[in-house]
C-alpha cells in the first residue's frame, strides 16, 4: 500500500529488468485481472500494476476525472524506487489515461501498449453513450442487490461474473485456484462499491480531454517513433477495428493487430498477443538506448503530417 498523499493506493511489483512495465487497467476494473500476465512478464521484466482510488484494494479516494487519474500514477511511481522513462500498457480507459499521462510526462515514457483502448473518435458517438448508459445502470442494480448476497451466488453458483463474459473462462484456465478465488472477491468488492460506476461517468471527462489534446496537438504524429503497439477485440466491429488502427498511426514505429478471440479484458482471452507486443515494444525500447518521448519532440525532422489513411478512417467512422 503506497501513501499518495490523502490515500492510499494498492501496488504490485514484481520481477527484474529495464525498462519498467507499468499495467493500467480499465474502467471498473482493477489490477488483479493482470495476475497472469504479471506473472509471465516478471519472468524478463520488472512489471508494476496497480489499483486505482476505490477500486482493488485501495483506498477510496479523489473523483475519478483525468486530472487526478494522472496525479495519482505520477504520485505512485514517484513514490515508489521506479525510475523512468516506463512502458506504459493501458487497458480501455487505461489506455487513455496512458496516453494523457505520456502527452504530460513525455520524459517519462519511451513505450505505449493499447489493449482496446478507448478512442477520442467515440466522443459524439451515439451508440456507445447508450453502451456506457447500460453499463453504468447495471452497475447500479449489481450495487443494489449485493448487501443481500445476489452477485456473488450468481458468480459461486453459476461462476458467471457480470462484465467479463467469456473472458472469465479463459482467465480461470491461467491462475491457480486461489488467485481465481482473489480476483472474484475482488470483483465482488468492486460491484458493491460506488466507484465502478463513477469510473465509467468519469470516462467521458478523459475523452474530451483525449480529443482536446489531439485537436491542439501541434506534433504529428502524437506520439514521434516511441515504439506503439495496439491489440483489439474482433467483436467490436470494422469500425472500432479502424479506430485502433487510426491510433496506431499515433507512432511513425507502430504495430497492430487484432485478436482472434472475442472479448474486451485481451489480457484474458489473448494473453500471448498481449505478452507478445510488449517483448516487441520492450526490444525496440532497447535498442534505441530508451529514448523518450520527450527526445522525439525534440527532433523535429520526426515530426509527419496526418496522412490521408487517417483522415479517411475518421471520416467513416462519424459517417
């Protein structure tokens, strides 16, 4: 448990090995569902994950909104004897609060990993406000009904568990039996808390401000050559499949690729895709000597102009 000021956040750090590895999870989520990839990249790699304020098993804390979601990361690895420049691996709404932490803290990162990462291009999108609507009314019902016990004998009886769908059997095949027992009391912990959904009503404050810095953004492309990778969930469609393209292209060194199993938590039906782009990021990390993003900046002959692909990709996803 690491003193962040007025709370305390949950952390875990394991392995050895530069550069450090730094998990993000997603909304609602919490740094347990990294256990087996944890456990894979600790093998070669010093790999941190941690809980969010509220969430896991840290303590509640500030709102959930971008200025205090980079806050908090940049007060964790300041607290702790990490040293930078970090690859960052972001989940969801973790891959956003990666990229604002980066476009922040560019000396602090020479990597970024997106595992379905949520995407600016969504801001006006009409069906996926009516997706986080959803979500953030079951969030309410689950939270409701669990004093009386009712989500966890649906998780124990059925070892069915709200918001991870087939993702739960491959997950359960990875950890042993008491690390599958710790992540369901987790999430049990999460749904009867309040935080998940602030989480996700917190969602839209990180991409407006997501969309405000690419806007502004007077470099392209965003993120220089720091080496990029990005993983999707096939059942998302073309359309969010092009959007994780688009962000790969964030990178003049970009790599994508599409899982062949569905489901959003990646890190469970495709940990090998997962482990596999960040040895790919970590290698090109290592062979430039750990060059950051604040170096690219720096070099402006790396600097390129939005191509047309991107464009296009825009244009038809708000078509």
């Amino acid at each position: 448990m690491i003193d962040v000021g007025d709370y305390r956040v949950h952390l875990t750090d394991r392995g050895d090995g530069d550069p450090t590895i730094v998990l993000i999870h997603g909304a609602g989520d919490s740094s347990y569902s990294w256990i087996h990839v944890q456990n894979e990249l600790s093998k070669f790699s010093r790999v941190i994950s941690y809980d969010r304020a509220g969430m896991g098993s840290s303590d509640s804390g500030s709102k959930p909104n971008p200025e205090n979601t980079i806050k908090e990361l940049n007060d964790l690895l300041q607290s702790t004897d990490t040293k930078g420049p970090y690859i960052l691996v972001g989940h969801s709404l973790g891959g956003l609060i990666a990229r604002l932490y980066a476009l922040k803290y560019p000396e602090q990162v020479s990597g970024i990993v997106f595992l379905d990462s949520t995407h600016e291009f969504l801001k006006d999108d009409v069906k996926f406000k009516q997706g986080f609507g959803f979500i953030g009314f079951m969030l309410k019902v689950l939270r409701f009904l669990s004093p009386f016990g009712i989500p966890r004998f649906i998780g124990n009886v059925f070892d069915f568990l709200p918001m991870y769908g087939n993702e739960q059997k491959y997950y359960k095949q990875q950890i042993s039996s008491d690390e599958y027992k710790q992540w369901k009391g987790t999430v049990y912990r999460i749904l009867a808390g309040k935080t998940a959904g602030d989480e996700f009503n917190g969602a839209w404050a990180h991409i407006d401000e997501a969309a405000k810095q690419l806007d502004n953004s007077k470099r392209k492309p965003q993120f220089g050559d720091i080496p990029i990778a990005v993983i999707n969930n096939p059942g998302y469609g073309d359309d969010w499949t092009k959007m994780q393209m688009e962000l790969a292209t964030r990178s003049t060194n970009h790599k994508h690729m599409t899982s062949n199993r569905k489901g959003h938590s990646l890190q469970m039906p495709r940990p090998e895709y997962v482990i596999e782009m960040i040895q790919h990021v970590i290698k090109q990390v290592q062979e430039s000597n750990g060059r950051t993003l604040a170096d690219c900046y720096e070099d402006s002959s790396n600097w390129h102009k939005v191509d047309s692909d991107t464009k296009l990709i825009h244009k038809h996803v708000h078509s």
